[in-house]
C-alpha cells in the first residue's frame, strides 16, 4: 500500500558526487495485500519514469522528497511527501459495494536523529520520527482524511566490496493513526451495514510495526532495487473492524531502472543522517 517506503534509492544516502539531476525509465512489478488487514492480494506492473534531484536543501525521487527545514544539534528537521495506491472495493470481498478507496498522498515533518556511525562510515543507524497529513484524490478532488506517523530505526549500509556493491536499508517501528484515518480505511456506515458486514466506527491510536528492506545496486546506469515490506497488526486499534481479518500485511517487488540522462553538474549528495 505505501509504495513510497520502496522508492527510497539508496544511491544517495551517503555523501559522494554525483550529477546534479538524472532521468530514466524502467518498470515496477510488485505484489501488495489490498490494505493493511485484508486477506486478499494483488500483483501490480508499473511503468516507472524516474528522476532523480540532489539539491543542497531538497532530495527528490519518485514518490518521495525531502527537504531540510531546520538544524538543530544533531537534530534535522526535513519536510517529506509521499504517497499510496488506491483500492477497488469490488475487487475485495470485504468491501464490496462499499467506496473505493482512492489513492493517498502524505505530507508533513520528519525529525531525524543520529544513533550510531561506523568508523569507516559504511554505516549508521538513525532514529526517523515523521508525522503526515494524510489526503486522498483521484485528481478530481483531494479530501483530508487524518494523520499517520511512524518513529522507527533505520539501519543503512552503504555498497562496498564486501557487500559485492549493494547498498541496504532495514527499518522497523510502530505505526500510529488518527481516528479519522483509521475510519477512512476500516469504518462502516450504515450504508454499507449488510448482514455480513456490521456497523464500524474507528479508534486512534496503535496501527501496527512495520518491517522494511530495501537493498540497491547501481550498475552503470541500470538501477536494481528489491524490497520487501512486512506489516505485524496484532493487537491494532481497528482490529474489531469487519474489514480487517489479517494481521499480517505483506508487499514486495523489485525495481529495475535505465538512467539515459543526467547533468554535466554535480552535487554532493544529501546524506540526511548528518
């Protein structure tokens, strides 16, 4: 469902030179859960134009930006955008006849703090800490439905010869929602109250933990980039939901990208642990 934690290239998290700006195209097969809860699936093949921004105060990337707002210590403040897909409700036995649920964009501060650092600077672990707007839109209109924050650890390793020239990144930490967020993704009104689907009205609070991997190699100019998503629900603020039967929520895939393009400039990467 959140796409978005998977487009993170890893190319950039380390200080090095690189050109300015990059262009390319590639492909994204991946296979998500319809949402966090249901027991259903489904097997997705996107098309991928990609680009790639390294300014001194904005990162972006496909589905994902980021921009530093304030330093303090060794606290950064960085502003984060990103987004999700969307759900046919007839597709899925539990919603169906209910609204689809329409794509989502997020945006909102992320704090990050330094943990841990190698000597060799191969790698690190931070503490992330973001909190989002949450919208949804199907370009004909954009709702507010809530805010989602997720604080968790971050361990990066950066490609070297003993990794055989892939970089990675393992994150894990609790979800949190608003009640109106929860609501938007598990609520029953009684219009779509049927006799196997009873009356629900959501809570906040405790969302599920999340487990992230992404692992990333550039060769030449072809990206590579596998990733795998485990979400463990168990003991969730909308577990009495009739929409939620499943506490495990799981997506993965694996993203290959050509960068044809790029600028003649180049930029030290963002390195947003610093």
């Amino acid at each position: 469902m959140k796409l978005f934690l998977f487009l993170i290239f890893l190319q950039s998290s380390f200080a090095k030179e690189l050109p300015l700006w990059e262009v390319g195209f590639g492909v994204l097969p991946l296979r998500t859960d319809h949402y966090r809860g249901s027991p259903q699936h489904k097997w997705y093949l996107f098309p991928l134009p990609s680009y790639v921004y390294r300014g001194k105060n904005v990162e972006a990337e496909n589905g994902y930006v980021r921009g530093h707002i304030y330093k303090l210590g060794n606290f950064t403040f960085d502003l984060s955008l990103s987004i999700g897909l969307n759900v046919n409700s007839d597709a899925n036995h539990l919603r169906k006849g209910m609204d689809n649920l329409d794509p989502t964009f997020e945006l909102g501060p992320i704090v990050r703090y330094p943990l841990w650092k190698a000597q060799d600077g191969n790698s690190l672990i931070n503490l992330e800490m973001p909190y989002r707007a949450v919208y949804t839109t199907n370009l004909q209109y954009i709702d507010h439905i809530g805010y989602y924050s997720i604080p968790y650890l971050n361990y990066l390793t950066r490609a070297s010869e003993k990794t055989f020239g892939w970089s990675s990144e393992i994150s894990l930490g609790p979800q949190y929602g608003s009640q109106s967020f929860h609501q938007h993704f598990y609520g029953v009104t009684t219009k779509f109250v049927t006799s196997e689907r009873s009356y629900y009205h959501a809570k906040r609070g405790y969302s599920g933990t999340q487990l992230a991997l992404v692992l990333s190699k550039r060769v030449n100019n072809i990206l590579i980039l596998p990733f795998i998503r485990y979400d463990y629900l168990d003991g969730v603020a909308y577990q009495d939901s009739p929409l939620f039967k499943s506490r495990h929520f799981t997506l993965f895939g694996i993203g290959l990208i050509w960068y044809f393009g790029h600028s003649q400039e180049k930029q030290q990467a963002m390195n947003m642990v610093k």
